[in-house]
C-alpha cells in the first residue's frame, strides 16, 4: 500500500508542478490551472484519509493557498514566497515519508525550471498569466508613451503614477510615458512618485 502511495506522490506533485508552470504562461486561468489545483487537492485527499488530516496541517494548507492568491493581489514576492514554503511545509508535514517527500519536491522544483527556461529560452514565451497582474492597462505610443532607455537625468525628478505599479508599472512625465518599477512596494495609479535611482533601463521609484 505504501508503494502506491510513493507512485501517486510522484505522479501528482510532478504533475502540480509542471501544469503550475505552464500556467504561468497562458493568458488566463485554464487547463493548466485545473490539473495542478486538483493535483494538490488529491494529494492532501489521499494522505488526509492515511494520516487523518489535523487541523494544523489544514490551516497551513490554506494559509499558504491563501497567501499565493493574495501575493496576486499584493506583489513584491515576500507573501507568496512565505505561501509557497508554508504549502512545501504542509505537504511534508502531512506525508509520512519525510525523506521521500522531500526528494519527490526537489526532484519537481527542478522539472518545473527546466520547463520554464524551455519556455523562456527556446519557446521564447512570456509570463503571461503574471504580466496581466502586474501591468493590465493597455499603452502604446500615441498615449505618448516610449521605449525604456537609461534616463539618469530622471534622478530626483517626481512623476505621477499612471498604472498601478505592483511593483511594475508605468509613470508619466508631462506628456512622456516610462516603465518604471519599485522596490517591492505597491503604489496606486495617480500617486506622486519619485525616481531614486536609475540602473541601465530600470527606472527605480518610490512614493512621495
């Protein structure tokens, strides 16, 4: 009984990796989404009813769900990332082969970025599910907006934030438009900002 266990183990955190990560790259919530949401929910169905599932163990699964859900919502990396080991922890905690479990999420981590360099590299495919968070309002150049480019006299200039900056987004100056991008915080659209830094194309700002 215990083999199945480690078969399905694999076969399930293999597969919620890979179809997370193919996620990433399509425009909407789709298939992909589907496969690894119910992936995990039968992981934590079959080791629920092996190890009989407490409480702590449930709220440290939701919590990190949770907490992956609102870094959507709050960017910056700090939330998700905290929901990411808090999910690898629980799926760990709930397994009763430590070893192995642990092997099975290396042996995933390390498949899911092979798969997102093949995308990245060879595929030449974007972060599309993460780009419509991050920046959704359409731009183009008759809204005046231009190509980045090192702007060190921007330094100490203020600008108004003209999407939301999450923490990527687009500020104006004047009539002219720049990507601009913080230092992890989430700043609103129409809020004045101030560039501290310039570094090759990125235009680092702050709120005022």
């Amino acid at each position: 009984m215990e083999n199945i266990y480690l078969y399905l183990d694999w076969i399930l955190l293999i597969l919620m990796s890979l179809t997370f990560c193919q996620q990433l790259f399509s425009k909407r919530f789709n298939f992909y989404g589907i496969i690894s949401v119910l992936s995990l929910a039968i992981y934590i169905a079959l080791h629920s009813y092996s190890s009989e599932l407490n409480i702590f163990v449930l709220i440290m699964f939701l919590g990190g769900i949770s907490l992956i859900i609102l870094e959507m919502f709050i960017p910056g990396g700090i939330v998700g990332t905290i929901g990411v080991i808090t999910l690898i922890c629980a799926i760990v905690y709930v397994n009763k082969s430590s070893y192995n479990i642990t092997f099975i999420i290396v042996i995933s981590i390390i498949l899911s970025i092979a798969l997102y360099i093949i995308n990245r590299k060879v595929l030449k495919r974007e972060l599309v599910f993460l780009n419509r968070l991050v920046l959704n309002d359409s731009i183009s150049t008759e809204d005046g907006y231009v190509a980045s480019e090192s702007r060190l006299e921007l330094v100490g200039k203020n600008l108004i934030a003209y999407t939301d900056l999450r923490p990527a987004g687009v500020a104006a100056l004047n009539e002219e438009k720049f990507d601009v991008v913080t230092d992890g915080d989430f700043i609103e659209k129409g809020n004045e900002i101030e560039v501290v830094r310039v570094e090759g194309m990125r235009v680092i700002v702050r709120k005022k």
